[in-house]
C-alpha cells in the first residue's frame, strides 16, 4: 500500500549539532509513513494530490523524551526544593505505592499519555512503578493515544519503603513477565528498568543484566545524579571501582543502555561509558530543581559521548521538551559562568535542539525502528507545525519563530502532530 501525502511549510531540523537546517517553502512528500523527499515544488506525478499548507508557521520534527516517570506526573512541582533521596522518600515512594491499585493507574495514566501527546513529545521512554499491571496499563495508555515508547516495570529489592520493596527473585520474574507480555512489535516496548544502584542489589542486577542480553533488550537507569548518592553507592558497592563500573560489572552497560544524569563522572567512567557505546541523558530541569548539579553537557557533547535529553517529571517540573532544551542551554551557560576556572562551554541551541529530536531519535533507531528526528529521506515523518500566531507585521524569520516557540511558546502554538505519517 502506498499511502502518499504532501506537506507544503517551512520546514527546520537539525541533523547534525551544529547548527539549525532551514528549508523555506518546501514540500514534503510523504509515503507509508517516511519521508520521500523535501522539494521545492510538487512533482509532476503528485500533482493530483492535495497539498496541506502550515501556513506562516514553521515545521520540526516532533520531539522525544528519552527519560521521564509516568506516575510522577501528577507531583510535578511538589516538594522539589528538598534533595534527591528526601524527596524520594517523602513524595514519590508514597506516590508510587498508590499505583499498587490498577483502577488509580487506569485512572491516571491515560491522562500522563494526553500530556505527552499535547506537549508534542511523540516518542518517550518511560518508567512505570514497580507494580507490573499497572505498568502494563501505562504501556496500554501510550499505545492507545498512538504514541511510540519503550516503557519499564521498575526493580527495587532494597533501600526502598516495605509496600515497594519486592524480593529479587519477585522483581526479577516481574521484569521478565512484564517483558514477555509486552514484547513484539508494537509501538509500545519493553525496556529493563533497574531504578539505581542504592536501590537494587547486585544479584538483582547482574539478573536483570542477563534478562537484557537474553531478550536482547534496551536498558534505563540512573548514574551519578547528586553527590550523596555517590557516595552512598561507593559504600554499597565497596569492590566497585566507580558508580558506572556497578552497572557495567552487572551487564547493564551496553550500547542500549540509557543512563540518565550523569554529572559526577570521573574521566575513567566516561571511557568506560564510550567504550560501551551507551547514552547519557541530560535532564537539566530536575538538576536545578534537586539542587544535585550541572551536568558538563558541552564537554561530554565536545568528547563524542552518545547523549539525549529527558524532561525527568516529576523531578522536572513539565513534560514540554521544548523547555528541556531551553534549560539544557541555560544549565551550560550557568556552569560556564560560576565555574571560569574550568573552562565549561555553553551549549547552542541548535545542540540542544539536536538532542531532544535526532540525538534522542538516535536510541530508537540503534532498537531497530525506522530512523526519525530529522527530515532526511528515508526516516520516520515525525512533525509538529509550530504557529506563534503572531501579527503579520512582526516578521520573524522561520528560524526566529523556533526560538521564539522553544523559549516562549507552549501547546497552543502546537497545530498538527504527525507521527511516522499518521496525524495524532
Ligand atoms: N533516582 C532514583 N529514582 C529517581 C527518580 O524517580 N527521579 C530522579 N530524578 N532520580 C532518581
Ligand atoms: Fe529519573
């Protein structure tokens, strides 16, 4: 079946770092999903086809979030002014425990699902509770609103309250259940989800490790998000060399691996996290809001560490990835101006755009999807067309109307979502 559709826009992507790619006036040819081509005129044998105009506004490919937890989302902004593990401990471990009743998920994940799709965030990968049905049910509420995800069931086997603690062997089998039950090829997927080290024990991740390479699946984690916890993961792991070499003494380190923050790396984690061909993902709206710290986007980006971005709700405080990117400069600009002595570069915008759509497409693309997050031939059509809405008289530029939106827009501005060519 050969589905064509033609999109006439301004279309704007970034598919290398460096900087934004403009094609003014262009015309998308669109079949079974992928993009043919961009022209500057409709092709001769399309010429029968309707063409559906974004008008003065801008296209861009939709954008991904590559690290946020599902039933955080209703604690968005609560508690935040406390650190890491306090606010684990008095806000989200009581929270989670709730998702224990699957009606209060059915409930409550549709609704997390909604956001995502409002907010343009087309692709994401998720964290659920450790409660498997429930998370199942999360999985159910993406794939019904159309969206692509990869989501996991979340082990904890110590350091955690009693109604969220589980015995390794229950956790383990309730990963491989949940894994079992969701594999295929859906647009929902499976993704092994030890939650962090302090939380899990090495028999329960060297498990989990062997699950992943066994089933031949992606892996999330946290690394290395505040100082407090390092140190406490250097007192659980006393035979570890570094918080990285856990992970990668359990098996969970891989080019499939998406190891979220990662500010307190030492240069012999960040070999071994290159080594390893695993991604970083940058989720600088939660750092602020923890107080944990800034990771050195601009050095790790400047090293050729693979990177992505997350919105880390409920830690960060909004699902909109278009602000994540804003915060990601604004963190890198901070740390280069409180810290001169360490030579830090702010990162463009053009990077960090970079990062929410093709570095974040990237992860999808090395687990085997169509390539997506940019507007190449061949890859996914995943599109959002921006309009600002602003008086004609204004002006601006299709680039300037990109900035514009990531820094001041919001969902309103969003027109039309398109993900692998099906409007949403
Ligand atoms: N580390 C372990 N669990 C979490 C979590 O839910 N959020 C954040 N930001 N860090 C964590
Ligand atoms: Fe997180």
């Amino acid at each position: 079946m050969n589905l064509t559709a033609l999109y006439k826009g301004h279309f704007i992507d970034t598919p290398t770092p460096g900087q934004f790619r403009v094609r003014k006036d262009a015309i998308a040819i669109v079949e079974d999903g992928k993009l043919l081509s961009l022209e500057r005129e409709v092709p001769a044998q399309f010429s029968s086809l309707p063409v559906k105009d974004s008008g003065a506004g801008v296209v861009i490919p939709s954008f991904i979030d590559l690290h946020v937890h599902a039933p955080q989302h209703m604690q968005m902004g609560v508690g935040l002014t406390l650190g890491l593990l306090d606010w684990l401990e008095n806000h989200t471990f009581p929270r989670e425990s709730r998702f224990a009743d699957e009606a209060y998920a059915r409930s409550l994940y549709p609704l997390f699902a909604a956001e995502l799709l409002r907010q343009g965030s087309l692709r994401s990968v998720v964290y659920g509770t450790v409660h498997l049905e429930s998370t199942l049910i999360l999985a159910q509420a993406l794939e019904k609103a159309g969206l692509i995800a990869f989501v996991g069931k979340v082990n904890m086997d110590r350091n955690a309250p009693d109604d969220l603690k589980e015995t390794s062997e229950a956790s383990f089998k309730g990963s491989e259940e949940f894994c079992r039950r969701l594999a295929g090829q859906g647009r929902v997927r499976p993704i092994v989800t030890p939650r962090f080290a302090p939380s899990c024990t090495k028999k329960l991740m060297k498990e989990l490790g062997r699950l992943s390479q066994r089933l031949n699946l992606p892996v999330q984690s946290h690394l290395a998000e505040t100082l407090t916890e390092a140190q406490w993961v250097s007192q659980l792991f006393p035979e570890s060399r570094s918080y990285t070499d856990v992970y990668n003494d359990c098996g969970l380190l891989g080019p499939a691996s998406l190891m979220a923050h990662a500010i307190f790396l030492n240069d012999e984690e960040i070999n071994l996290i290159m080594e390893r061909e695993s991604t970083l993902v940058h989720c600088p709206s939660a750092n602020i809001n923890l107080g944990s710290g800034i990771m050195p986007l601009g050095r790790y980006l400047d090293r050729g560490v693979n990177l992505g971005l997350g919105s880390d709700v409920g830690a960060g405080h909004t699902l909109a990835m278009y602000r994540s990117v804003v915060q990601a400069v604004q963190a890198s600009t901070l740390l280069r101006i409180l810290r001169p002595e360490e030579n830090h570069r702010a990162v463009t915008l053009s990077e960090a755009f970079y990062l929410a759509t093709m570095g974040n497409g990237k992860f999808f693309t090395r687990q085997g999807w169509v390539p997506c997050g940019a507007f190449e031939p061949g890859m996914s059509f995943d599109a959002l067309a921006i309009d600002m809405g602003l008086p004609e008289a204004v002006d601006l530029s299709p680039l300037n109307q990109l900035e514009r939106f990531l820094y001041a827009g919001d969902d309103r501005h969003i027109k039309t979502r398109i993900l692998a060519g099906r409007q949403l």
